[in-house]
C-alpha cells in the first residue's frame, strides 16, 4: 500500500470528491462497489461525508440539491501552499475561480476553480486534513488525467502550480463530454468491477481494455459521475 500521511508538494493531486444528487445511492454504490465505508467530513458546502477504506480516508461525497443544474462529477483536489495565492493566480492566466478559498473548519482551506478549457478542478491546502491516505490499492485513488482539446494545457498548471510536479494531460475524444478531470480508482480486476457496477445500477461507458497504463474501463455511477478504474499495480 502506498501511504500518504503529510502534505504533498504543491500541485499533486491529493483528494477526490463527489457532488451527488443521491447521496445516500451514491454511498450504497462505492460501498459495494470499492468496498468503502462513510464518516462525517466538513459542512462548509452542504452534507459531506468521507469515504474510507480499512481506515484510511480515500475520497469524499458530497450532497447537491436536486435540480441544482450542477453535474453529478468527481473533481480532483491538487495540494497547494497557499489556496488564496494560487486562486489568484488562477485568476492571472486566464482560468476561473468559482468557489472559495474558504475555510473547511479545521481540516483545511479549499477553493473550486476551473482552467481555460473548462476543466473543473479543486484546491486543497491541507491543515488537520492533508488528503487521502492511501494510493493504488483496490478501492483507492491511483491517478487523475486531464482531457482537453488544449495542447498546450499543461502550461496552465505549471504557471499556477509550479514546476517540478507530474500531471497526466491527455489532448482527449472529447465525444462523452466536455474537457474535465478523470478520476481512476485501482481495482483487482476491472472486468469484474465493470460487470458489478452494471449489476448495481451503473453504466460501462468504455469495456475494460488493455493500454499502455494497464487494464482500464470507464464507468457511471447510477447517478451519472463518471469515473475510470485501473487493475491494481498498473503503472503510474
């Protein structure tokens, strides 16, 4: 298991949340699904739980009215020093900041931001709270890319983040949706997840493949967050 306990470098991704229409469904499906289990996490935003595995925190859910127009997603989170620096930064070189920096009780300082595609990514400036706490096991967190049409996207991050630090950007077919973060999740066998989550309401929008990355299937949850998971030990 790969353990992560302190803060990360600033602009590594080091957290994952859910905005869902259907909390309560949404909890029943990861919980099955990756084996996860839900404890109480901020209120800043709403009703928020935190989705743990063996103990170790590994992602977030968070609850949206119905009909609030905002897409059931998952957005990754990337560790910063300061969120109210690099939100102005943000600002600087073109993308938008559309929630936040606000204060996340104890746990930490957050802001919801998006970069000149569109792509919708968050802020976390850890305090009590610095992420998840494991990586590349079955039902944790293993990467995050971006797909986006902009070539050059990668500048963006480095000028708000900094050098130094390995993002996945990936110029994507964009035919299911617009440019976004893509969360992958490690499983022991993505043929079997991908049948699973079919069984529990769920959609396979690309059947299991082999890539250059390992085996890989894209999902929907039965609320619609998209979602990608990865055979365990993939390379990264």
């Amino acid at each position: 298991m790969t353990a992560v306990q302190a803060r990360l470098a600033q602009g590594t991704p080091c957290w994952v949340s859910l905005m869902t229409d259907d909390l309560e469904g949404a909890k029943t499906f990861y919980r099955t699904l990756l084996g996860w289990e839900f404890g109480p996490g901020p209120s800043q935003l709403g009703l928020y739980v935190r989705a743990t595995l063996n103990g170790a925190k590994v992602a977030g859910l968070g609850d949206q009215p119905l009909g609030s127009g905002h897409p059931v997603e998952w957005t990754t989170y990337f560790a910063v020093d300061q969120a109210d620096d690099v939100a102005q930064r943000i600002r600087e070189c073109g993308g938008t900041v559309a929630v936040g920096p606000l204060q996340a009780a104890d746990a930490g300082r957050l802001a919801i931001a998006s970069d000149v595609s569109g792509a919708v990514f968050g802020l976390w400036q850890g305090d009590q709270h610095h992420g998840w706490d494991a990586m590349n096991v079955p039902g944790a967190p293993a990467w995050a890319e971006l797909l986006t049409p902009d070539q050059e996207a990668g500048f963006f991050y480095d000028m708000v983040f900094g050098t130094g630090v390995e993002r996945t950007v990936r110029p994507g077919d964009l035919r299911d949706g617009p440019a976004r973060w893509r969360v992958h999740f490690a499983v022991a066998d993505p043929d079997l997840t991908a049948a699973q989550a079919e069984r529990l309401g769920g959609r396979v929008l690309v059947a299991p493949h082999d890539t250059e990355r390992g085996r890989v299937a894209r999902l929907a949850d039965p609320q619609g967050g998209r979602f990608s998971v990865v055979a365990v030990g993939a390379a990264l």
